[in-house]
C-alpha cells in the first residue's frame, strides 16, 4: 500500500473512531429515534451519489464521442460501483437505486419524507441550493453536509473528490447499531425489515473489494504530488468532520424528542 495511503489512514484514525463510538448509537432504541437518524441521514445518502457521479464524469467518458479516458481498473472500480447504487435489487428482485430504497425503508418506518421530496423538487425546477433547502426545510446541519460535499464537487479536483469518497464515505456504521436494527426488526418486522435489508445489502454491495480499488485510485490520482497528498487528508478529515457534525445535530434531535415526550 503506498506509505500516503497508510499516512491518510493514520491521520484520520481518530476521526473514524469518534463516528465508530458515537454516542448517537446508543440512544436509538425506538422507531422515533430511528426515524430522525433516517430523516438526517438521507441527505447523506442522496449526495452520495453526486461524489460518485462527478468520479464517473470525471474518471470515465460520458461525452460523445467516446474515447476510452484514463486508467482501466479506475473506470471499471467507478462503473461498478454506480452500476451498484444506482441499480440494484430491493427484496422483491425490483431494480433499484440505494437512495429510492433507503426511501422505501424510510416510508415504512414512518419517517418524514417530505423534507429531502420536496428539496429534489425544487432543485429539479431551478432553485438553487439554499432555495431548495429553505422551501424543505431540511435539516440544517444536513444542508451544511451537502453544501460541503458539493464543495469538493465543484472543486473539480478529481483528487479531492477520490480522497471524499474514498476515506469520507466508508462505512462507519458499528456492530451494536445493526444489533439495534436487528432487535428492532424482531418485534417490528412490518417497519424495518427494508432498512434491515439496505443496511445488509449496502455492505454486501460496498465490500473489501471496492474498498481497495478506491485506496489505489485515490493514489493514483495524487501520484508523486505532495501537494495532492496534503490536499486529500485535508478533506479526508473534514469530510469525516461533517459526518461527526450531522451525527451530533441527529442526536441532539432525539434527545429533545425523547425529554419532550
């Protein structure tokens, strides 16, 4: 593994275990806690996909006429992975994308979907971000989120946008909150048993495989550039950062949601 690599991993280690140990896992222990954690984390989910299309616009050819554009396993890492989030299965064999899934599992728990609806609604009509997120009213410290990832987007530095998806997006998520959503499934089936499955098939698609790819990808992108190197654990952590921010402001929710009830 190349030593900026092990650098990048070293430096953000304590960022990771901050989300790892985040104490927003040990309050979700009913369907309301999980339905504001849902309702925050979708806008994660959306702009997920945004980091990954501007790699394959970036990475890939997806101008005409095609020419084949950079390196081969880069295209094949970045293609196979939009193929899996963009179209996979739910658990009735129908075609779908994480995003529209993770909706599926937020309309069956209960969780309010309107915000992240009517936000696409108004992006889709021309509004500009902070129109849309006003209209939603999203959460604000999800707006800060994607305002950051579409930070690194607009940058146009493929190398950024590597090193955000690459360290800031990596699946965080620890045993004992898939313990929770098991337990919750065992007594609630008919609410979160397509969040089950999401969480289940999120990480069966992602996998060490993907992971890997996208380490030599990002060092690929930075090569011998030192500069590149610094840049990229910089967003690393600040990526890593505004997940921290967004599981805080989740928390906070449920915490006044459950003193309130």
């Amino acid at each position: 593994m190349h030593p900026n690599i092990i650098k990048i991993q070293k430096e953000i280690e304590p960022l990771r275990q901050e989300i790892i140990n985040h104490k927003i896992y040990s309050v979700i222990s009913e369907l309301e806690d999980l339905r504001i954690f849902m309702e925050h984390h979708i806008f994660a989910v959306w702009d997920f996909m945004s980091l990954l299309k501007a790699l394959q616009i970036n990475l890939t050819c997806t101008s005409l006429p095609w020419f084949p554009v950079g390196d081969p396993i880069t295209r094949q890492l970045i293609n196979e992975i939009v193929a899996g989030e963009e179209s996979d299965v739910d658990a009735n064999g129908e075609i779908k994308s994480h995003f529209e899934l993770y909706l599926d599992a937020m309309e069956q728990c209960g969780a309010n979907t309107k915000p992240i609806h009517i936000f696409l609604a108004e992006l889709k009509n021309g509004k500009s971000f902070n129109k849309a997120f006003e209209i939603s009213r999203a959460p604000a410290t999800a707006r800060d989120f994607v305002h950051a990832t579409f930070e690194t987007i607009n940058s146009g530095k493929t190398h950024l946008q590597a090193a955000s998806f690459t360290f800031g997006r990596e699946d965080l998520i620890p045993n004992m909150f898939f313990s929770m959503v098991n337990d919750l499934n065992s007594t609630q089936p008919d609410q979160v048993s397509i969040f089950k499955y999401y969480l289940e098939r999120h990480i069966e698609v992602d996998g060490d495989h993907h992971s890997h790819l996208a380490l030599s990808m990002t060092a690929q992108l930075c090569e011998k550039d030192e500069a590149f190197w610094m840049e990229a654990e910089e967003t690393a952590k600040w990526a890593l950062q505004k997940r921290i921010d967004l599981w805080d402001a989740a928390y906070a929710e449920i915490v006044k949601n459950k003193v309130a009830a």
